[in-house]
C-alpha cells in the first residue's frame, strides 16, 4: 500500500505532464491518506464544531476510518446534509457558512489532497488563492514588481461566486482530465447533498458547499478557465510594442539645454531643463504601445491596463460575456470598477492600488538635480477606511477604551492579545509604502491596553505605566513597550510584550495564508501515537480495548481546573501541552463522566 507522499508524488508528476487522472476512487481505500488528512484537520478550531450530528473529531479512531472504507468499497457513502449558519460580512450583509460532520470533513480533506496535487501544478501563475505556498501577499508582490506604468485598472468581483457555480459545468470540467465515473459521483453526491437550516432540508441546485474544505479548490478549478480566457485571448490581444516612443519635444528640450550648456549660458539652459523636467520623457499615448496584466485572487481579480479607456470597457464587457456565456456567472456591478491608476487608487485584498506621480514633494534629489525617479512604478498603500475600522474596534464616541470583555483575564492574556492583534495587522500590511500611518492604531491600541489593565486593578493609567514599562529591542533599535511575566516553577517565566514591532516598510514582504511547513515524510506525532495504539492512561493496548483520542478545543480549557484538584488526564495533557489523548473507549467514556481513569496497567500484569 503506498505512502501518502508517494501516492501525492505520483499525482504531481501526472499534472505536470498533462495525463489524465485514472482509477482515483480505489484509492479512497488507502487508509494513509485518512491519518494524513486528520493529521491536517484536527488542529482546526471547526474540527470540535458539531454539524446536524453530536459527530466531532473527538473521539476519532481508526475504526472510523475503516467504517467510512467499508461505505466506500460497496459505494454505499452518503454525504450528510451541511448545518447552515450565517456570519456578518463588512457591508453588513451575512455570508452563509455550511458546518459538515466530522467524517464527510475527513473524506472531504481527502479528496481535496488528490486533487490539488493532480491540478495545482496546471493552475495558472497569476492565480494565487487558496494555494499551497501562494496568498495575498504573492498576489499583492507580483502586482508592485510587474506592474509598472498602468493607466486603467479593472476591478473584478464575481457575484455569489462560490453560491453560483454551475454543477453541470463543473462535473463536465472534472470529467475532462479525471477518468473515473466513481470518483466524480462521489463529488457530484457531495455537491447535491444540500444543507439544513432551522433543520429544514433544502436542495443545493447550484454552488460548492460552503464551509468544505473543498469548495475552494474546485472553485479554483472552473476558474481556472477565466485564467486560461484572459491569457490566451485578451492579453494577446491588448499588448504590444516593445517599449514606448520618446517624447519628442521632451528630447528636443534636452538637446537645446545642452547646446547652451556648452556655449556657457547656464541660466537659459537651467529654464530649459525646467521646462523639460514639465513633460513626460516617452508619449504617454503612443497607439502602438498596450500592456494589459492579470492578477486573481480566488473570486476576486484586477487587470492592470496601458491604453485609453475606451479599450479598458471593451476589455471590462468582453470579461462580462464570457463568464456569463462560459461559466454561467455574473460580474457584480458595484464592485466591478474601472479606476485611473494616476488619480485614484483601486481597491484588492484589503490594499489600495495606484500608480506613482512625482511632484515636488515626491521627487528624488540626487546631485542637487530633482529626479522622477518612481514615476510609473506601483504604489500599495493601506486605505485610509480601513485604517478607520481597525481603530474603532479599541474605540469609544471616538476616544480609546477599555475592553470589558478581556478584564476576568490575566495581565499577560491581556497584553499578548493586544500584541497579536497588532502584529497581524501590520505584518499584513508591510508592503505598504504609508505603513507609517499606523502609529495612529498603536496609539488607540496602546492607550485601549493601559486602560483595560488600570480597570482590571483599579489603577490609574500611570500606574500601569509605571508598573508594566519595559525597554524592547528591534531592528537593532530600543523601543518603549510593556510587558507582563508568569513565574514558573524549575522553567522559565512566561514573558508578553507590548511594542518593539518597528514600522518599517518592506517591499520583498511575503507572508502566505497559512504557516510555512518543511516538507517532511514522516507521519504527524499525533498519528504517530494513534498508531501506536496503547492508551495514554491507563496503558492498554488495542488488543484489550478500543482506542479514541479525546480532543480539546485550546490548551487554555485546562485553566478552569485551576484552584482546586486536577483529573490526571488534564495533568497529563498540560505537562506535554497536547490538545489530544490517546485513550481507551474505557477511559474515554469514564472522561467524559467526569469520572476517574483506571490506574495504569504495569507490563507484566498485561502479560
């Protein structure tokens, strides 16, 4: 039976090569891929949320495992209806979000795995959502490095699209390069399963599932097509010219400048060049220069377009027809714009895109000569809305406060929250060329953490100033910060920290999605350990018992233990600080019973 990463191996090599995806479904049989797959899920906070059944991934097994098997050898696997919730979007407006059950999570990871391994290596270079090792940050690096000189911007937004997709053009895509009719029922049952909302069943006649694991990709997947449309149709035919003409009268102003330079009239030459530094350098409407770039980002996407705008609406109406009259979606007409780049700034993934105009202000000196050094070249800045809206969660009518909700909290829970929530927002925004402008959230934020720790201790604001005031070095510099330690006995203290996170602009900034991981071969140490199969408490083997692994949402649910005397599971758990266990269906229940665990079983009575 092969290995996961032989079999993904395999997988990856037949994409590259374009041969099609043969005798998928037996391979649902490997139980590898399932450990691999709860090895990627478990940590998620939505693996301990309930569907329309009590089904988590406690108490996971690989007997579970076998039992989904066993439906899939006789074909006799039923995806189970979704549990249908909504979730507030910026516009006030509620997004839906499906909660499966934790085995159609598991199968569901599984054939995500297959497929994206088969497809990703196909998918486009400009496309960089919801793929391993690209995100936001590749998407926002590819537009500043090759962007450059843009007029128009196109702004795409595609309405309901994960809401809309046709399943009949999404099976008939699937059945182009994967051969197996088993395997592409399976997602079409998956597809089909529809969802329950106020435990009323209703169909799902368009659309991925939302909230599955696997909806992005396939999304990913008929997308893929607009990829394939906008580079093989609509950059071909909007670029060309391999570089614009010279001014003219830019060029004659330079050549004049200099002739009198020469005779030693440097007063009329300086006018000259004056005059010269005025006018563009190349024919910013050169009718045989265009360039059009193309950049995706799941639902969302920008064309970045040299040329006139009357070619920029063409190109907007032919991208209109032909996700209408191919992939049966429709462009949304409110967020679908077309912005000058010069004098305005369009809006992608949280950033405002603009392309650079040097003014005096802005003009490089070199040699006592003012150069238009970023003329052309692409700006990202962080929009002044959102700068707003990170403000307003730490606000009040206006002014910082406190946050009730974080006072029954420790100092150090307190601080670390403050410092996580600032560090993401400006790592996020780190290639911005006006990251500066977030001095303004570090105050609202730091003036919003002093005053949650003096209502916590009932102090005023100096105090905590006095109390918590630290020196914290970056970037080979010392800033003003505080912090908050946690003594430990026989282990270091538990330190947090506010501050010391320098606001330093970073144009080779890339943060991806998700945490890097190194490629390794090995299995998880939670598989490992499932595998195993030996109880954690009481020592039992497989043989003599069934095991479990009992799961906790966060480490911090083994605080409220606290102060009076601890189970020995909890003990357990919080000396290896795991969010899992290994145990017994014996142990497991008596757990969850609130009962005590049997004591351990030596080797030599197990014998």
């Amino acid at each position: 039976m092969q290995t996961t990463e032989t079999y993904l191996g395999l997988l990856r090599e037949r994409g590259k090569k374009g041969l099609p995806l043969q005798r998928v479904y037996r391979q649902l049989f490997n139980p590898y891929l399932y450990l691999t797959a709860y090895g990627k899920l478990y940590r998620n906070a939505g693996a301990m949320t309930r569907g329309i059944t009590s089904e988590t991934v406690d108490a996971m097994s690989t007997e579970k495992i076998e039992t989904i098997i066993a439906a899939l050898r006789t074909e006799r696997y039923q995806w189970k209806p979704a549990k249908r919730v909504y979730i507030l979007k910026r516009n006030g407006k509620k997004r839906p979000l499906g909660m499966p059950v934790w085995s159609d999570k598991l199968l569901a990871e599984v054939i995500r795995m297959i497929l994206s391994a088969y497809y990703d290596c196909q998918f486009s270079e400009h496309s960089h959502g919801f793929r391993e090792g690209r995100g936001c940050h590749t998407a926002l690096q590819e537009i500043y490095s090759t962007w450059k000189g843009c007029t128009w911007i196109i702004e795409g937004d595609i309405s309901d699209c994960f809401g809309s997709l046709s399943h009949e053009l999404l099976m008939h895509t699937l059945s182009e390069k994967i051969q197996d009719g088993r395997f592409l029922h399976l997602i079409k049952k998956l597809l089909d399963a529809g969802y329950l909302e106020e435990w009323t069943f209703n169909r799902t006649l368009s659309g991925v599932p939302q909230g599955s694991v696997l909806s992005p990709l396939l999304s990913n997947i008929l997308l893929d097509k607009l990829d394939t449309f906008v580079e093989t149709t609509l950059i071909p035919r909007y670029t060309r010219g391999k570089r614009r003409k010279h001014n003219n009268e830019h060029a004659r102003l330079m050549k004049q400048a200099n002739r009198l330079q020469q005779k030693g009239e440097k007063e009329a030459a300086q006018r000259l060049r004056k005059r010269m530094r005025q006018l563009p350098s190349i024919a910013t409407h050169d009718p045989a220069y265009r360039r059009l770039r193309y950049c995706r980002y799941a639902d969302d996407f920008v064309l970045g377009f040299t040329g006139p705008k009357s070619e920029a609406e063409d190109i907007k109406r032919q991208l209109s027809t032909f996700l209408q009259e191919e992939l049966q979606l429709t462009l949304s007409p409110e967020k679908t714009l077309i912005t000058h780049a010069r004098n305005e700034a369009a809006k992608f993934l949280g950033y405002e895109i603009t392309t650079l105009q040097a003014d005096t202000k802005q003009s490089i000196t070199k040699g006592g000569v003012k150069r238009r050094g970023i003329n052309g070249k692409t700006g990202l800045r962080v929009p002044r809305t959102i700068l707003l809206e990170k403000c307003k969660r730490y606000e009040r009518r206006g002014k910082p406060c406190h946050r009730a909700e974080l006072l029954n909290e420790s100092d150090y829970t307190i601080i670390a929250t403050y410092q996580l929530e600032y560090r993401g927002i400006v790592n996020y925004y780190r290639l911005a060329y006006n990251l500066r402008t977030l001095r303004r959230l570090k105050w609202v934020m730091e003036t919003s953490l002093t005053k949650t720790l003096a209502a916590k201790h009932q102090i005023s604001v100096r105090a905590v100033y006095g109390n918590y005031r630290t020196k914290l070095q970056g970037e080979g510099r010392m800033y003003k910060g505080l912090h908050a330690a946690v003594t430990r006995k026989g282990k270091k203290p538990l330190i947090a920290t506010w501050g010391g996170i320098p606001l330093v602009w970073d144009s080779n900034a890339i943060i991806q999605d998700r945490p890097h991981q190194l490629p390794w071969n090995n299995r998880t140490e939670l598989e490992k350990r499932l595998l195993a199969q030996t109880c954690e408490a009481c020592g039992v083997t497989s043989i003599t018992d069934k095991l479990e692994v009992h799961h906790i949402r966060a480490l911090k649910d083994l605080q409220k233990y606290d102060g009076r005397e601890k189970p020995d599971w909890v003990k357990i758990m919080a000396a290896r600080r795991r969010k899992t266990l290994v145990l017994c269906q014996t142990c497991h229940r008596e757990l969850h019973a609130g009962r005590p665990l049997r004591k351990k079983v030596s080797r030599s009575r197990m014998e």
